[in-house]
C-alpha cells in the first residue's frame, strides 16, 4: 500500500511538473521572449554585413556593455570609415556632391513605392540632401559618438557648411518622405557643433502632420508620422545612451497615450517596438502603453523560428534584424549607457581602423 501511494504521489508531481513546464512554455516572460531572438539571431551575427551587424551590436552593447559585442562595433567603425575616406577623396566638391546625389537618388526613381517616389519627388530639387543627409552626416555623427573624428574632418565639415539644412528639414515635402531621418540628422547636426535646426525641424513637422488631420493619412503616411515621433525621442537620446525627460517632449508622449490602439492597429510591430522604447527611455516602465506594446511584440514572435517574420512572412535574419533588435530591446530593457567611447571603453578601441582617430 505504501509503495502505491509513494508512486501515485510521485506520478502526480510528475504530472505538475510537466503542466507547469508547458505553462512556462506557452507563457514565457517578456525576457525569455527576448533571449529567443537572441539565440537567434546571435549565432549569426558575424555573417551579417558590416552595417547589419554593427546595428545590432552597437545596441547591444549600449544596453548589456558585453564585450562580447566588440568586433561588430568594430564592423561598424570600419563602415564608417570607409565611407568617410571615400566622401573625403570623392566626394568634395560641389559638382561631386551633385553628381553622387543624383546617382543615388535614380535608385528611388525607379521604384513603385509610395515612400520611394516620394523621396524621389522631394528631393529631386535639392538633391545634395542625399550626399549631405543619408551619407555624410550620419557617419560623421556615428564617429563623433565613439569619441573619434575622421582625419580630415576639417575638410568634411566644410562641406556641411556650405548647404543650410534649415531648407531641408523646414520643408512639407521633405518631412513627408524623410521624417525620421531628418529627426535623427538634426540632432546630429547639433551633436556635433554645427548648425542648430533642431526646434526649426520639431515646429515644421508639427505643422506638417496636425494631429486633427490623422484621418486624411495614407498608412504610409500615418507610419512615416510615428516613425518622425519615435525618432524625435531616440535622436535626443543619442540613441539609447541617455535618458529622456517626459515634460520635454510632453506633446509626443500625450499623443502615444491617446492613440496608442491607432498606432498598434495601423503601423508595423518596429514602429509599435519603438514607440514602447520611448516610454522606456522616459523612465516610464509602469505606463500601460510599455506593457501593451510588449504584449503586441511578443505575441509576434514565430516561436518556430524564434524571431518576428516581416508583414509577408518573411524570415530571412539580415532584412528582419531591425524589427527584431528592437524587440529584444523593449521585452528586456536594461536602461541607457553612455556607451562605447574611446575614453570610457578603451578596451572596445585596441584597434581603430585607418582614418579614425581620437577628437
């Protein structure tokens, strides 16, 4: 009798055993979610290209500050300059700038794509903004941020000089098909001692997407909005290195709090992943918008492939990286550092690829 009752009392822990398991299973923490698509994606890493990789680990690193990120920051210094030691022999004068800019904007000509043909149609007239914004600033500003500068970035920022970027940031047309961009660029502009257009940019952008005309947006438009809002917030940041103040950026956070079903409904789990991020930098980690888009983000989650695929499906890591990064950012959240600088974090800067070197 007692050897039945031993076993019976074994098989029912057994069988709690197992319930629990396949509970913890079918309901992981958000941070389980997140070391998911770590374990995806991480193996592969370093098969990634250069600004794929260096995108991912970069963040990584700004979040845990594991080392075991460095040769992917170092992917990302070697992009950088390697394009600014081409912009520096290339691409300096005028007539070059112009040559290069109508080159890469023949790329957006040819494609069907709402956003493409707009950014064709804005910049068509100004199509320096290509060199100057897409290329030339930005890693600028990414070398700035390690605490490095380009060998000749004498030469460089006289080529920023020469164009007034207030025409670009300031313009409808422009914000409607380069908003996040144009949010990151001037922040970057400011970063790096330059020309000042950040409030000029905020005004414009208010004026060009009223949040009484919401309704009047095409998707694309309506995600080009949030996507400028949630860059706003991260470009202030210097992207997940320092934290926010919510009354800075009052009018940004009341929106979110009012549309948050709007956004979830409508745009894409990246932009619904950043605007949880905002909150997050904000220090707002109890706000019921940080917990409903945490729930959006892990519900995305192929648990077969262990990543959150495209709208379409699509699984292929290098193109799904960016949705999925910011998802490992949201579920597991570890707070902002001010991180790598050749001065704080010496030992991610042994080796500096050629043409970099200490501001």
């Amino acid at each position: 009798m007692r050897l039945v009752l031993s076993r019976y009392w074994f098989f029912c822990l057994l069988f709690c055993w197992s319930v629990a398991a396949n509970s913890l299973q079918l309901n992981p923490t958000y941070q389980q979610s997140a070391n998911q698509i770590r374990q995806t994606f991480e193996p592969q890493l370093y098969t990634f290209p250069a600004y794929t990789a260096g995108h991912y680990g970069l963040r990584m690193y700004r979040q845990s500050l594991d080392p075991k990120y460095a040769a992917a920051i170092w992917m990302d210094m070697a992009r950088v300059v390697s394009n600014l030691n081409r912009y520096s022999t290339e691409v300096v004068t005028p007539e070059q700038v112009q040559q290069y800019s109508l080159t890469r904007l023949e790329n957006y000509k040819t494609s069907p794509k709402e956003r493409s043909q707009r950014r064709y149609k804005a910049t068509k007239t100004m199509p320096e903004y290509i060199y100057l914004g897409v290329g030339l600033l930005g890693s600028m500003a990414r070398a700035d941020e390690y605490g490095l500068k380009h060998q000749n970035d004498t030469q460089l920022r006289q080529v920023l000089r020469r164009y007034d970027f207030k025409k670009y940031v300031t313009d409808p047309e422009m914000i409607q098909a380069w908003a996040a961009q144009l949010a990151n660029q001037v922040y970057w502009l400011r970063q790096l001692g330059e020309q000042d257009v950040v409030n000029d940019f905020i005004i414009a952008f208010r004026e060009t997407y009223p949040d009484s005309h919401d309704s009047q947006l095409s998707s694309q438009q309506y995600s080009n909005k949030i996507y400028g809002l949630t860059h706003i917030i991260f470009a202030a940041s210097k992207y997940y290195q320092l934290p926010i103040h919510e009354k800075d950026y009052q009018w940004i956070f009341d929106y979110y709090r009012k549309n948050i079903d709007k956004i979830i409904a409508e745009t894409k789990e990246d932009v619904i992943a950043e605007v949880g991020i905002n909150f997050l930098l904000a220090g707002l980690d109890t706000d019921p918008v940080v917990d409903k888009t945490r729930n959006v983000i892990q519900k995305a989650i192929n648990t077969q492939y262990g990543m959150i695929p495209s709208v379409t499906g699509d699984i292929d890591l290098v193109s799904g990286e960016h949705r999925n990064v910011l998802a490992i950012m949201l579920l597991d959240w570890k707070g902002t550092h001010l991180a790598p600088t050749i001065s704080l974090h010496p030992q991610i800067f042994k080796s500096i690829p050629y043409g970099l070197m200490a501001k």
